[in-house]
RNA sequence: GGUGUGAUACCCAAGUGGCCUAAGGGGACGGUCUGCAAAACCGUUUUUCAUCGGUUCGAAUCCGAUUCACACCUCCA
C-alpha cells in the first residue's frame, strides 16, 4: 500500500506501527450547519482510504471527531463561536445544535455508503481529556497565560510548521487579521479560553485556569491519543487543515510526548465550484439535499467523486454531475442484466482475478480510484462468463461502495403495481396483434407512470425510471 | 506582497521519459438489433497533451520563459 504523505511531500509505502494493525484518525465535521459536498469529498476519500486499508489486510482502527464545541466564526481568535452564532439565529440551544447536525451529518455519511468510523467522538465529551494535555504542556513549560487565556508557545519548539513547511518570519501575520496583543508570538494559539466576549457563553466548563472552554486545536490531539495512543498511523483531513490545524496539533502533541505522533498525514483536495472554493458563505450552498432535491441519488455524488484523484481538485458542475449519474445508471442497468442472468461465481477464472488484482493495485497505488474503476469497465466489456464479473463487481464494489451488490436483478413482474402489470401485458397483447399504436401509447403511458419498458429475449420487463 | 498547485481531445478525468498514434466515463453522430423504441454491441468524434524554446536516440511526462486558472498565508473539508 503506497500513500501520499503531506509531511515528506511524496508517496510512501505505508509501514505500520503495529504490523497488521492500521490506526487512523480524520478531522471531524464542526456541527453548527449542514456539511456541504465539498465536505463531504473529504469523508468519502477517508472512506476509500479505511476500505484499502481493509482491503489489503489491515485490521482498521478508524476515528473521527464531532466538533461540538468552540471553533470561531470570525478572523483571529475573538470572533464568535459558530454554535453560539448558529443557537442565537435559529432559537435553539447550542446543545440542540449540536445534536440536530450531527444526525444530519450521519444521516448523508449513511446515503454516501461511507462505513461508519469505529469511534466517534464528541469534543465536549473530552473537555477533561483536554485539561489533562494542557496540564502536561503547562507542566512542560510550553505554555502561558495572558489576558486571561492559556497559550501555547510556539517558540518553546524547534520545529514548528514542519508540516506546512511555514517559514515563520515570511508569513505576513496580521495581514489580514488584527494580531491579539496578548500573543507572544503572533502564531501562538489559545489552548484554553476564560475571557469570553460573550456573556452568556453557554458551553464552559471549570478549569485550572478558570471556567472556559478550549481552544480549537486541542480536542483532535486529546482524542486521537486517547483512543489511538500517542504514536499511531495516519492522520487525515482537508488540505486547509495543514498550515493551522494540523500544524498546531502537531506542535501541542509532540510538545507533550517529546516524540514524533502521527507517520502518515494525508489530506484531501478541494472540490471547487464555478467560483472557486466550495464554502457555506458564498455562491450556492450545495449540500446532499439540494442534490437529493434536483432528483440525483448520493451515490451519483459519490460516483463523481471516484472520477477523480482525491489529491486533485475536482470542479463540480451539474454537467459533470450528469455524466457521473449516467455512468452509474448504466453500471447498474449492465449488472441488473448479468443478475439476471448468473450468480456470482465462488472460484472465478484467471481473467476475471487479473482485472481484480489490477483494481486493487490501483487502490494501492495512493488510491487511484479513476484508474480502479476504469478496470471496472474494461472487465464489463470484455469477454467474460456473467458469474465471473458478478464475482469480480462484488469484490470491487467493496471498495467503490456503490452498494452495486444490493442491485436488483432484471426480471419480470417485480418492478410495478398490478395496474403496470395489467398494462404491460396488455402492450404485449397489442404488439401480438400488431396493433402497434396502441403498443405505444400504453408504453407512453407507463413512461408518464415512471416506468421503461424494454423487451428482452426473455419478454418485456418494466424498469423503474431514475 | 509571499508560497504552492494546475492547464490533457466535444465535456469530465487518468497517465509524470519509450508498452501513449493518451485509460476510463459522459455526450454526439453512423451502423447492427427492434414493428418502432429502449437496452446492448460495433465504429467515428483522437497523430494530440496551454504557448514558445531547450535537454534527450526518444517528452503529455524533464528544464526555462510566457499566458491563464486555482489554492494557501485567516475559521474553513
């Protein structure tokens, strides 16, 4: 299994800490909104990453977290909290936010086939995992307090921005956003907040340092080495997360244990819009159920998403859209007819196991999906028994996820009610009777039902418009 | 201002020195099949990889310049 990874700017064979045994944790959705498809690309790419992994016999440890908590709306670290803001606008309380946008969360991660990570955790489940770190750093000597906040001191290491390769004094701090005067080091970050601006701030907990709430940039450390140890694998997220999130992760975690923490990072591109970058405050909001709404299906979206490398930027468009959802329309029309017409084969041929291994080779190659799934169409096309390729879909399925096994078979009288039923046989007995016009008119009449009739050599069926 | 990344045929998108006269998908057109369709199958849309120059026996792939686009330096997947 070769990957790409952000910290050596190349790609990798993946060596494990624990042989057989892969360790992964992904950044987490912050809940105060529904997550957008750019968001989603970045879930849906973790997901092809846990599926490899599994693929290639890696017993998986899969962990994400809910940012339930904290996380600013503005610029620098006084803007306000996005759950605070997102409560205050709609009514609510930031606890119902919380609840009600994870399920969201879940609920297009279930429509998306994206397997559910093996732990999930909540930030504001782990505030006193989170002390207990600060603790450490403050014990450390990596930390101060100033105006009320805690600090984490950036020039208490010597290798901060490793990742993002920051060169520290080239970096325009405050270009664009006031420089807190608090800061020692302009690119110093909270771990811990006491000085709300907000009054009546509705998540706080007590503290060493006073009743607060933490820092943005704690929770992921916190957790991942709660549930992960303090070494582990991999370390996912979007490619914004390098220059600040996960920079400062690495700072805080590896100035805790005084050793290295995560081996492979590995980040996901942007998906792009006419406009330029996917984001909730500009140009459509485009989440799963706009696409649901538009009458597309998830995994139109998640087959659009395989079209391309997950380190690429990828544009969406309808148009592109379009092409996914008919590629997969015929994907699932080709393999209607194979069920139909076998079941999958238990030993299949040497031809058949040459297109699967060249399907998991790509996967193994830094997850080359496009070119996985081009071997899932020259296997369709070539000359193969119908067991054989059911045989071989359902294996790459496993990893594509397009739920391609749970097809329906192309059959007769399972599809409509009794009236398409009724109609349809009365089609077939104009059609006998050469009464053509009246064949179409009823054919036009399923149509306007929802239904297309196509006659095979083994008689007409009804096929489900989608 | 600084730092990166990319530009591939009608569209999306792989490919990063010879197996590339560029994978795969989509669309369009023509054909086979069909009462007609739909589906399927066959063929075409491809000596071409932003432009210019260089390196090499050989370049979409390496180097340089130019143009354009995007991202990051700020919460963001």
């Amino acid at each position: 299994m070769k990957l790409y990874n952000t910290m050596s700017r190349s790609i990798e064979e993946f060596v494990p800490i624990v042989k057989g045994k892969a360790s992964m944790y992904c950044c987490g959705p912050t809940v105060y909104n529904y997550a957008h498809i750019g968001n989603l690309r970045t879930y849906i790419f973790e997901d092809l990453l846990h599926r490899t992994l599994s693929r290639d016999g890696y017993e998986v440890k899969h962990v994400m977290n809910i940012t339930d908590v904290g996380h600013l709306t503005g610029d620098g670290d006084d803007g306000e909290d996005k759950m605070e803001k997102s409560a205050r606008e709609t009514g609510r309380s930031v606890w119902d936010i919380a609840k009600f946008y994870t399920d969201a969360f879940f609920s297009d991660e279930k429509d998306l086939n994206i397997i559910r990570p093996d732990i999930v955790c909540r930030a504001t489940d782990h505030i006193q995992d989170m002390i207990a770190l600060i603790k450490r750093l403050e014990d450390g000597g990596h930390t101060y307090t100033a105006g009320g906040n805690v600090y984490f001191s950036i020039d208490s290491i010597d290798d901060y921005g490793k990742l993002a390769r920051l060169n520290i004094d080239d970096l325009k701090s405050g270009a664009r956003i006031d420089i807190d005067s608090n800061k020692k080091n302009p690119k110093d970050f909270v771990l811990w907040f006491t000085n709300s601006k907000f009054k009546d701030q509705a998540m706080m907990w007590d503290s060493p340092w006073g009743r607060g709430y933490p820092g943005w940039h704690i929770e992921c450390s916190a957790m991942s080495m709660k549930y992960l140890g303090e070494h582990f694998d991999i370390h996912c997220g979007g490619i914004d997360a390098i220059p600040v999130h996960h920079t400062n992760e690495i700072a805080q975690s590896e100035a805790a244990t005084g050793h290295t923490w995560v081996n492979y990072w590995c980040h996901g591109e942007f998906l792009l819009n006419d406009t330029g970058k996917m984001s909730k405050s500009s140009g459509e909001f485009l989440t799963l159920s706009v696409l649901k709404d538009k009458g597309y299906d998830p995994l139109d979206y998640r087959y659009f998403c395989l079209t391309g490398h997950y380190r690429s930027q990828l544009k969406f468009s309808y148009e592109a859209l379009d092409h996914a959802r008919s590629a997969r329309r015929s994907l699932v029309d080709r393999i209607r007819e194979l069920k139909g017409a076998a079941e999958a084969s238990n030993a299949p041929g040497e031809k058949a196991k040459a297109y699967m291994d060249a399907f998991d080779s790509a996967m193994e190659n830094d997850l080359s999906s496009p070119q996985a799934l081009s071997q899932l169409w020259l296997m369709l096309k070539d000359d193969l028994p119908a067991s054989d390729k059911l045989a071989a879909i359902y294996h790459m399925d496993g990893i594509l996820g397009l739920r391609l096994e749970a097809i329906e078979p192309a059959a007769a009288g399972d599809v409509g009610g009794a009236d398409e039923e009724r109609l349809l046989a009365e089609r077939t007995a104009a059609k006998k009777a050469k009464d053509y016009k009246r064949a179409d008119e009823i054919r036009a009449e399923l149509f306007d039902r929802g239904f297309i009739v196509r006659d095979t050599p083994s008689g007409p069926i009804l096929e489900k418009r989608v």
